[in-house]
C-alpha cells in the first residue's frame, strides 16, 4: 500500500507490517533500536529505495547484529514482474556487503496463508485421508 508520504509493505508469512516513511526525515537516534530495525524510502527514478537501520540486537540476519544495514530496491520489470535486490551490509560480521537479486512473479493459482500447524495432529490425517480415499468423503471417522 503506498500514500504520498508512506509505503507499507505487508508479509503474509508471520504477518509482518513495515511502515516506510518516504518524507526525507532522518533515521532514529542510534540507540533507538526495533526488531525490523528503522527504514527510510526514496524514489530513484521508477525504484523505490528502502534503506533500514538500527536493528534490535535480537535481529540476526545471517549471523548479523546491531550493525546490520540493510537497503532494498524494488522494481516494477513489467505487469506480473517485480524486481527485489538487497544489499546487506555489516563489517562486525561479513567480509563486504552481498547483494541479491530476485525477481517475484505475480501467480495465477490461490495463495495459501502461512500459518503454523505445530500440535495439530489432524495435519497428517487430512490428505492421508485424502490421498487413501481419492478425495471421497465419508461420514466414518478413519480407522
């Protein structure tokens, strides 16, 4: 979702909500730290720019810690392709920053939600089930 002022980039899996501020104010004071650390966007020409700063020491990216700065390109190839590159930059933990480049595709099928089944003992029996029985439904519990 985007306003003048903002982005607001929503992740389905652990429904993570960032808010990015597009209006040119500086970072948090360094000592401020949030788990999803402080991003700031620009627009770089038809590239919105997210650079994040101030990670929680309890956010380890690979190894990562407090130093962790991290800038997101995101880039709209055509229709149904977006182009996702970020770079990861911390000295405390990596040699030089690394960059990866990942192109998203829109999909034609149903998107599932995440969701967490742990203690869920009904997650085998549903498509053993399903399998044993060719999708038939009945009315009698399995044996």
């Amino acid at each position: 979702m985007q306003t003048r002022d903002y982005v607001v980039i929503a992740n389905e899996m652990i429904h993570d909500v960032r808010i990015v501020p597009l209006d040119g104010r500086p970072h948090l004071a360094a000592g401020i730290r949030r788990w999803q650390g402080d991003p700031r966007g620009h627009w770089d020409g038809d590239t919105l720019v997210v650079e994040t700063t101030n990670f929680s020491d309890r956010t380890s990216f690979r190894g990562s810690d407090t130093h962790l700065r991290l800038v997101e390109r995101f880039r709209r190839v055509d229709a149904k392709t977006l182009d996702y590159q970020f770079t990861v930059d911390d000295a405390s933990v990596f040699s030089r920053p690394w960059t990866v480049s990942l192109p998203m595709t829109t999909s034609d099928g149903p998107i599932y939600e995440y969701a967490c089944h742990e203690g869920n003992y009904a997650m085998t029996g549903i498509p053993r089930r399903a399998r044993a029985g060719a999708g038939k439904v009945s009315s009698r519990p399995p044996a």
